[in-house]
C-alpha cells in the first residue's frame, strides 16, 4: 500500500515537472518577442 502511494505521488511529480517546463518554454517565446521588442524601441531613437 504504501509503495503505490509512493509511486503515485511520484508519477504526479514527474507529470508536474514536465507541465511546468512545458509552459516556461512556451513562455521564452513570449519573452524573446517583448526583449527584441524592447531592443528596438531602445536603438531605434
């Protein structure tokens, strides 16, 4: 009983794990986007 509980709990982490490093990814796009944005607002003037 409590090994599958442990195995669960650790299926659930991975799974997380995963998720979250999917969304930061997704995110650097966004983040690359407003930096070059930025940028050229800054060395455009």
């Amino acid at each position: 009983m409590y090994i599958e509980t442990f195995f669960v709990l650790k299926i659930l982490f991975i799974i997380g794990v995963i998720i979250t490093l999917y969304a930061i990814i997704r995110n650097l796009d966004i983040i690359k986007i407003i930096l070059i944005y930025w940028k050229d607002l800054i060395f455009r003037k």
